[in-house]
C-alpha cells in the first residue's frame, strides 16, 4: 500500500513522505475547526463525526484540484505541489498575522474608522505581506522558482508588472 502511495506521488525517498503526512494533519485540523464552528453546542462525538465527514470531503475536493493544476503547475513530482499547498496555507494566516499587529500599530480599528474602511485596508496590508511571505516561504520549502515566477504573474495581473520588469 505503502508502495502505491509512493509510485502515485513520485515519492522516491523517505523524507519527502513529510510532506503527505503534514498535508494530512493539517487538512484534519482543518476539518475539525470547521467542524467545530457548526457543533460547539454537541456533544465532542457529533464534533469529531462531523469533522470526519469535513475531512474525506476537503480531502475528495483537493485531489479534485491537484488533478486541474497537475497540468497547469510545471513541478518536477506530483509530491511538490502537496509542498506547493502547504505555502500557500502558511503564508496566508501568516500575512493576516502580520497584518493585524501592523494595523494596530497604525492606531487603525474599527472604532475609530468605517468598518469598510477598516476591513480595505487590512486587507491591502495583508496582500502586501502575503506577497513577501508567499516567495519567502516558497523558498524555505524549496520551490522559490515556482513562487517567484507564480509573483511575478500576480504582479502583473495587479497592474504592477513594471515593478519586476
């Protein structure tokens, strides 16, 4: 079975079965906050049934996704575009970590501005971060090639293009 697994996701050494095993834990945290925000009333059984269902359910709609950007993303294995996703969740709770404390620190909250207002320009500060996070995190994981031409591409496509040019 192990072997399967292996061949499916062109794992050919041990150490890159880390990335499978930690797609899996997160997408079950995941799965239980989820399942938590709908349950917290039941009882811990209906919680933890309900977050089993959430997870083959996430887990059925990401393969579902990695079978559409298989041939979309250029990766070398299969194996990296689980590496390639785990970026992508850390960086962006990473850039609305960062973004809160900033935000603060500006004196911006909102009291004492529109909640519309507020909620923009949050949102701006975390774009900002995300883009330094995501080809920083990209290249702690090994795929800085992939996240700088991926940057570039969103760059462009906010009109920002001349910055990289």
């Amino acid at each position: 079975m192990l072997k399967n697994f292996k061949s499916r996701w062109d794992i050919q050494y041990n150490w890159q079965l880390l990335f499978p095993i930690i797609g899996i834990i997160g997408l079950s945290y995941s799965a239980y906050k989820l399942a938590l925000l709908f349950t917290k009333s039941y009882p811990f059984l209906v919680t933890v049934s309900a977050a089993l269902i959430l997870f083959f359910l996430l887990l059925k709609l990401i393969l579902f996704i990695f079978k559409k950007l298989e041939h979309k993303w250029v990766v070398d294995q299969r194996w990296e575009m689980i590496r390639i996703f785990i970026v992508f969740a850390i960086t962006g709770s990473s850039s609305m970590f960062i973004s809160r404390p900033i935000i603060e620190l500006l004196g911006i909250t909102k009291e004492n501005l529109n909640p519309i207002i507020y909620w923009i320009l949050f949102i701006i500060i975390g774009l900002i971060f995300y883009q330094i996070l995501l080809v920083s995190f990209g290249w702690l994981f090994g795929q800085f090639k992939f996240f700088w031409e991926f940057e570039k591409k969103m760059l462009k496509r906010f009109g920002l293009g001349k910055l990289i040019d």
